[in-house]
C-alpha cells in the first residue's frame, strides 16, 4: 500500500490538473457559448472561387488537384541536400523547399570569418552557381516545383535559379515554384537583412516586375506573415501585418511602373497554422476577401486572378516544443487539417523532432505521411469548405475580419508599413505581444501539454535517433568554392560586376538582368552583396524606448 500510495502521489506531482477550457482564442476574440443564426446574419450566399472568395480561390477546391506537398529541407552541403530532396521525392513529395545557410541568407561567402561557425548548419551553403547546379542534380527542373525561403538574398539566389536553368538548355518560362522574397518581415521577425528598408524593396520589386516576364509561372515573392507569428504574433495580428506589408509591395510596383492587374497574379503569402483550429480557418477564410476588396476597391483591379488571395503554409513552427517531442505528431496532424478546410495551395509539415534538430529521415517522412493521410484518407479535402455555414465560423470569420481590418488601421496611423519599420514601432509592437506569450507560458494561462500542463520530467521520451551535420561538411564546402574561385573567368565576373554597380546607382534600372549576368559568369553571393552595399549601405536597426 506505501509504495502504491507513492506512485499516485509521483503520479500528482507531474500531473498537474490543467485549467478549464478557455472560453477566449489566443487571439482575444471570447467564443459564445453556442452560435446562433442571428450572429451571422443571413446564410453566406457566395460560393467557392466567386469575389470576395471567402470560401476559396476555386470552385472545385482541392476535388480537381490537391495541394502542393512540400518539406522544408536543406543542410551542410548541396550534395548531402539533394540526397535529401531525392529520399522525399521517393515518398510522394510533390514540391521542394530550400532551406538556406545564414550566411547565404545574410549575404557572406563560406570564406568569410562571419561564416565560418555556420556552414550548412540551418540550411544548405548555396555561395555560387556551382552549388546550385549539384543542388539540383539529377531533378528536371521543368517538372518540380521549388520554393526558396530566403529573403535578403532572394534576388541573387533567383538570378542563380534562372541561370541553373538556362545552363541545362531550359526556357526560365518553364520553371514553377516560389521565392520569398519578403524584406519587411525580416526587419522586424527574422533579422537577416542586409540593405537599407527603401532600396531592399526596389530589389524586390525588380525581382517580381522581371519574373512576370521571365518566369511567368513562377510567384516571385511570398509574403510571409509566418515569422512575425513565430516571433510573437497571434492570428490577427499576423495577418493584418501581413496584408499591410502587401499593400506596400503593390505601391512600390505601381511605382516602379508595374500593373496591378498583372503582377497581382503572382503575389503569394505565406503563413504558420497553429492550434486554435477554427481561429485559424477564420483567419484565412477573413484574409481572402479582405485582400480580394482591397486590390478591388484600393487598386481598381477587375482580373479576379488578380483579386486572389493565394498562400502556403508551414504546420508547426513556434507551436512545437522540446519536452516529450512526439506529442508534436499530433499537433501537426491538428493544424494539418486547419490548413486543408482553409484551402491552403502549398503545406509543409514539421517534422516532430524540428523544436531541436533537423529532421532524420524517419521524421521527414512521418511529416510527410501525415498531409498524405489526411488527403487520402481523412475525407475532409472532399467538399469545398466544409466548415463554410457553421454559425460559428461564419461569426469567427466576421469578427476576425474586423480586428484584422482594426490592427492594419492602427499601423496606417503610423505611416504604414515601411515607415512603421523605419521607426521602429512595428518591432516593439511584435516584442511586446511575444513578451506576453512567454508570460502566459511560464503561468501557464497558455496550456502546452508536455511543457507547462501534463509534464513528465523523469520520463525517457526523447527522439530515438539524433540528427548531426556532418562535421567535415563545412570543409568541403571551402574546398568546392577554392575550386570555383579558381577554374571561373574572373575578367568576366569583374566585368559582371561592374555593370551591376552602374545598374544599381540608377533607379530606372531593373537589376535582374544584371545579376543573372553575374551568376552567370560565377560571382558569388558574397561578391554581389559587397558591391551593392557600396551604392546602398547597410540598414541600422532603430533604437527605440
């Protein structure tokens, strides 16, 4: 009796009894007890694919196609990488998504003593067309979809794709897939930045204006709402960043002499689905027509391809965590299926193991397994909208909608998007909201189970292989670009650059032409970074108290 009465008291110990159910989202919206038809006024009349498309972009949803299936994948060098795109494609990948070191993300060859200590640590090293070429060896690139996260660097490393298909005979018109492309979010979520706010936009806007010609297939930019959630937003706040950032994409192409009925068509957003599963179908539900009535309305575009409001998303992300890791599985499956009723066009799902280490093999392919099983077995992808007519999500969509449409007044009242960056008052505004995530946390008002609720610190229950870069892989990647720096035509990548340099100091210019020129001949990131920081600086990050 002694020793069971101390197993039930251990047992009380780690288990602590959780809290009511919260009668709130995380994003402050309080939840009726039951919703009724008079919360929502008379029954939605529109249908999938019809303006403002609160209901989907497509008439037959994912009946016809379903979405893309892709896996954030990259580490050490581009040879261990494109192992690693070859196992997933094996699985039934349908898309590839390119995870990049820092230091290509921040614009530093692998030579830099900058770089050294992070060589293919977060991602694959990607310094020149070299690596490009052995990244995607083997893979038609007329036939897969690729998606880059990176952002400042997006230009040059889209220069390097073009390039890598010109070089194998391929017409750029054929390529599909994403760049991210999103400067703003990296000011105030991510911090790889490299230029100042007004030319880093400029870079962007050339990049989209040259890839509606070039690449017409190809979404030059995803606007990412994804990091500022992960850096602390919660759902309407995210979105309503996110659509304001937009908003300021489209007024630098309209001012670069671009048109809205055109460009439109390949604006792409990005974003992470977390736990609240029917905040999250109504934030997405709430950002397609406020999107489609804003380039309405706002820009005059009638091309309803125009008005569309199109993203992928990343299930995972911030809400994952370390204690008693396989419990992430079934987070993963929750917000899998938020994504699939919110007719997501592109999903990645993390793997369980990803709040500490890549991804091994295993579970990469259980991530992928769970968006395959959902789709194929789940039956939820069926009708467009499933939960379209619910009373309650109908009554969440509606009062999502108007705290979005409040969050974008406020950021308006400070000048909007970029000077709301240059101030410093979008960061603070993200800093506070994650401070008090971390409180709600720690209090436990914000259950986590396994982390806060439902702990179990003396059980064994951690990951049963451990993912470890290669050691040697940052020597080989020194070794390749040696290699490279020495057999390339150097006359022609000073000549290269120069012309980039001149490009870069006029503003009529697009730079795109100019850096796929550069990839061509072989300069490298670190090269083509140094020499438009000469005509543009670097951004200082604004102190504010």
């Amino acid at each position: 009796m002694v020793a069971v009465r101390k197993v039930e008291e251990k047992a009380k110990a780690v288990q602590p009894e959780p809290a009511g159910i919260a009668t709130t989202t995380p994003s402050g919206i309080k939840a009726p007890r039951v919703a009724t038809p008079d919360m929502v006024g008379a029954a939605i009349a529109e249908l999938p694919g019809q303006y403002p498309f609160t209901r989907g972009i497509f008439p037959d949803g994912f009946r016809g196609r379903t979405w893309t299936m892709r896996q954030y994948s990259g580490f050490g060098t581009a040879e261990e990488s494109n192992e690693r795109y070859a196992f997933l494609l094996r699985q039934g990948q349908t898309g590839l998504s390119v995870a990049l070191d820092l230091p290509t993300q921040c614009g530093y060859d692998p030579t830099d003593p900058m770089a050294r200590s992070e060589i293919g640590k977060v991602g694959v090293s990607l310094s020149n067309l070299s690596e490009m070429e052995i990244l995607f060896d083997g893979i038609d690139l007329s036939k897969i979809s690729t998606s880059f996260t990176i952002n400042g660097t997006a230009a040059l490393i889209y220069a390097m794709y073009v390039a890598c298909a010109e070089r194998r005979g391929l017409d750029p018109s054929v390529l599909t897939g994403t760049i991210q492309n999103d400067i703003l979010k990296e000011y105030v979520a991510r911090g790889t930045w490299i230029f100042p706010v007004r030319p880093s936009m400029r870079l962007t806007a050339d990049s989209i204006l040259y890839a509606n010609r070039a690449t017409p297939r190809f979404n030059p930019i995803s606007i990412a709402g994804a990091h500022m959630r992960d850096a602390g937003c919660n759902a309407v706040e995210e979105m309503a960043y996110t659509l304001a950032n937009g908003l300021a994409y489209v007024d630098e192409l309209i001012r670069r002499g671009g048109d809205a009925e055109k460009f439109a068509k390949r604006l792409s957003f990005f974003f992470y689905v977390h736990m609240d599963l029917f905040e999250e179908v109504a934030k997405f539900r709430a950002g397609r027509r406020i999107w489609a009535r804003l380039m309405k309305e706002r820009y005059g575009v009638t091309d309803p391809k125009a008005q569309m409001f199109r993203f992928g998303v990343v299930c995972g992300g911030s809400s994952l965590v370390a204690p008693q890791p396989q419990n992430n599985i079934v987070r993963v499956a929750v917000e899998t299926m938020a994504a699939v009723l919110s007719g997501a066009q592109s999903i990645f799902t993390c793997a369980y193991d990803e709040a500490f280490q890549i991804p091994t093999e295993h579970s990469a392919e259980i991530a992928l397994r769970t968006q395959q099983i959902i789709a194929l077995e789940s039956g939820i992808a069926r009708s467009v909208d499933a939960l379209g007519g619910s009373h309650y999500v109908e009554w969440l969509t509606d009062e999502t909608e108007k705290r979005i449409l409040e969050k974008m007044e406020e950021l308006d009242s400070h000048g909007g998007a970029v000077a709301a960056i240059e101030e410093g008052w979008l960061q603070m505004r993200i800093a506070q909201r994650a401070h008090e995530r971390k409180r709600d946390i720690d209090s436990g008002a914000f259950p986590i189970v396994g982390l806060n609720v439902h702990t179990d610190d003396d059980a064994d229950k951690g990951p049963s292989e451990v993912f470890r870069v290669d050691p040697q892989a940052s020597r080989r990647v020194l070794e390749k670009f040696q290699k490279t720096m020495d057999s390339r035509d150097n006359r022609a990548v000073e000549r290269s650059l120069e012309r980039l340099g001149k490009a870069a100091a006029d503003d009529g210019e697009n730079l795109m032409p100019y850096l796929v020129e550069c990839c061509h001949a072989y300069a490298t990131i670190g090269e083509m970074v140094a020499c438009l920081k000469e005509n543009w600086g670097e951004f200082q990050e604004p102190i504010r108290l």
